[in-house]
C-alpha cells in the first residue's frame, strides 16, 4: 500500500522529499522513516531516484521512466500525471541541476501537504500545472488545483510565490484568472448569460464545467502562497497585491443607499497565507492562517472564504429595506385616510374602500360610517315624515264638499 501511494503522489507531484510525503500520506506516522523507507526500495528497483537535495538538507525525489510509467497506471483517469522530470547533462557529462525550479517545486508539495495534512482534499485531489486556456493566445498554469467536491473548501486554484518574481506578475496571473473564470461553457447561449444574474451566470461559464460548485458566491478561489525571505518582504508583497488587484476580488456594491452588502458573483475571492505561518501554527492550514484580500483579519480558510457580507447580508438587508418601504407607504396612506366631518373619527378601511368605490360622491361620503347611517336613518324619516304630511294634504284637497243639515235632517 505505501508503495502505491508513493507512486502515486510523485506521479501527481513530480517532486517530494520524504517529509511532504509523510505529512501527506501517513501524517499519524511519527516520522517519516517508513517513507524514506519506502522510497529506497522504490529506488533498488528502479522507480525512484534522488533528484537534489535542498538548501533544507532535505532530498527531493523523482520517478524514473520506469517509475512514471507505473504510476501512470495507478493514478484515476481523472488525475493527470505530472511530466516526467529526465536527467540532464552538461558538456561533461555532469548532471545539470535547476535549483530555483527544484526549490519552488518543493515549496509547491509543501503547500499540498500542509493542506492535505489539515484535511483539505487527499493526495488525489490535487493536480499541478493544470492550463487555463484564453482566447487571446495565452496559457495560464496554476501550480496547484485542488477539487475536493465532499470538502469545506471544494476546489481552489493555488499559486507559490519564492519572492523571486515580480508582484506585477503575480497581477497578471489574477488577471488572467478573471479573464478565464468569465469564458463561456461551450454551446453556451451568450444572451442568457447576458440576461441572467447573481450565480445563474455561472451556469453558462466553462469554469463551472470543470471545477466543482464552491458553495460560496464568486468564482473559484485562488490562493498566493508565499515563502521564502523575510516577514516582511512576504508582508509587503501582500499588501501591494492587494492593492494592485482590488478591482478583481473586492466585488460590487448593491445599488442603493439601504445596503452595505457587496455582490460577489462576478468576483474572485483571493487568500494569502505563508508557509512559514502555516508550520508555526499548531493547528496547521487549519488554523487561523489565511487572510481574504480586502479584510485585515487572519481567519481559517473556511472563514475567509465566507461572505458574512455577500449574498446572506444582502437578503437581511433587502427584506429590512422592504418593512422600511412598507412602512413608508403605509404612513403615507395613513395620512391621506378621511376623517369624519361629523364626529371628527378615521374612516375604517371599509369605509374608506366604500366611499372611493364610486366615481360619484354621495353626499354622506365624508361622513364616517355610524354618522352617515344616522344621517341617512334621519332623512329617511324626514323624507317619510314629509311624504305623509304631502298625502294628508293631498287627501284633504281631494276629499267632496259636504252641505250641513238642518233642524229637521234637511239639507239646506
């Protein structure tokens, strides 16, 4: 079995020392004697050679030919193998060694290891080298990916930084990324894209397609990983990254002057740690070693990847801005609500509907509704009361003319 996993891990790596091997696949294991074990024997049959050893002192080791071919048939089909890393000689026959490459190579396992140790994917999680492709004729590798869709953090593209090159292209790498991450997924419609919103745009990206959902809004984290030189030339890189690249991971505000929530669908949430902090910490990865790009704090990496002001503030704040415009509307009616001529009382809202019903005013409409039922019950009576003194009179003029008698019966 750790001959397996051996093979398999330099397969994805191309490069390790025993010690990233070790926190990487037997990290409950004391030491790393079993492991350097492990590769001694690979190396007696010819799978396994010692490339360089490091200004750590530590040995970093690659497969042979015969090696990369085995572990090309153990790696998931899933997987992509790493090149295999050939002897070269100089003019004398001497082998020829890449320091700097060995050197960020190792660094690049380190980081790996540390966050497989930490519990962020498996060894087969991850991949280097992968290409990003952009139509303008570039290629963007990435040095690590890693997708772990059952994980906190499901994928992350990772970038390691010696402090060798320019912060400028650290720039164009994130760039490059944000120009990648907007690519749209074969066949995709351009105008429903256009049209959609928030995360259903990604459903039309190529980075959806290839990388697994984060759960998170925002495209696919990227990760800088600085090691190398002092705290301070590491700490001065971050802040000018920082600055330099705002535009890309620091999201848009929701229009309006009722939210401070940002929207971070079209942004890149970008994470800086150090190597250096990473073995410091007790608790590894896992610990409060990552800081977000935008934020002052150091958190653990579930935590800076979090949008505690995204998408769940702006719920909280939508539906705030909503009672609020309620409220306003319903003092506004409020206001304009009639008041009873008669009694000085607020018309009740079926009253209010009654007297708006029709487009012609009755005359007890800006009475409320007892006052203009009394004032009706009245002129109801006065109007009876009317109609039988007009039937009375009426009756009397229409009654015949009768003579009196006389002493006798006679009529005179």
């Amino acid at each position: 079995m750790r001959r397996k996993e051996v093979l398999r891990a330099l397969g994805i790596f191309q490069r390790a020392t025993p010690d990233q091997l070790w926190r990487m696949l037997r990290p409950t294991d004391r030491h790393d004697r079993c492991t350097r074990d492990t590769l001694n024997a690979l190396k007696e049959s010819g799978l396994t050679r010692v490339e360089t050893r490091l200004e750590s002192g530590h040995q970093l080791w690659v497969l042979t030919e015969k090696g990369h071919k085995e572990a090309k048939l153990l790696l998931p089909k899933n997987v992509r193998i790493s090149a295999l890393r050939k002897l070269r000689f100089d003019v004398k026959g001497r082998p020829v060694k890449d320091d700097g490459y060995d050197e960020h190579a190792a660094a690049v396992t380190s980081t790996a290891a540390v966050l497989t140790g930490a519990g962020f994917g498996t060894p087969l999680s991850w991949q280097t080298e992968i290409a990003h492709r952009l139509p303008y004729g570039y290629t963007q590798y990435a040095d690590l990916t890693m997708r772990a869709p059952d994980a906190s953090v499901p994928a992350m593209l990772l970038e390691v930084d010696r402090v060798t090159e320019p912060v400028d292209d650290l720039v164009d790498k994130l760039r490059r990324y944000t120009d990648w991450f907007e690519l749209l997924a074969p066949k995709a419609d351009p105008t429903k894209e256009k049209a959609a919103r928030g995360a259903a745009v990604h459903d039309f990206r190529l980075w959806s397609r290839l990388y697994p959902a984060t759960g998170r809004e925002g495209y696919t984290p990227v990760a800088f990983v600085f090691t190398g030189k002092t705290t301070a030339q590491r700490e001065s890189r971050m802040r000018r990254l920082e600055q330099a690249t705002r535009a890309y991971f620091a999201g848009t505000p929701h229009p309006g002057d009722s939210y401070t929530a940002v929207d971070y669908h079209q942004a890149v949430p970008v994470v800086v740690t150090e190597l250096e902090r990473i073995t410091a910490d007790p608790a590894g990865a896992a610990g409060k070693v990552w800081r977000r790009l935008g934020r002052d704090e150091w958190q653990t990496l579930s935590a800076a990847l979090d949008n505690p002001d995204g998408e769940w503030l702006y719920r909280v704040e939508l539906q705030e801005a909503r009672r609020r415009q309620a409220e306003r509307k319903a003092a506004h009616r409020e206001a304009q609500r009639p008041v009873c001529t008669q009694c000085g009382t607020k018309f009740t809202d079926e009253r209010w509907q009654e007297t708006t019903r029709s487009s012609w005013p009755g005359q007890w409409d800006r009475q409320c509704g007892p006052c203009a039922t009394e004032a009706a019950d009245h002129a109801q009576a006065e109007r009876v009361a009317r109609r039988q003194a007009e039937e009375a009179e009426r009756a009397a003029a229409e009654a015949p003319t009768v003579k009196p008698r006389g002493l006798f019966g006679r009529r005179r």
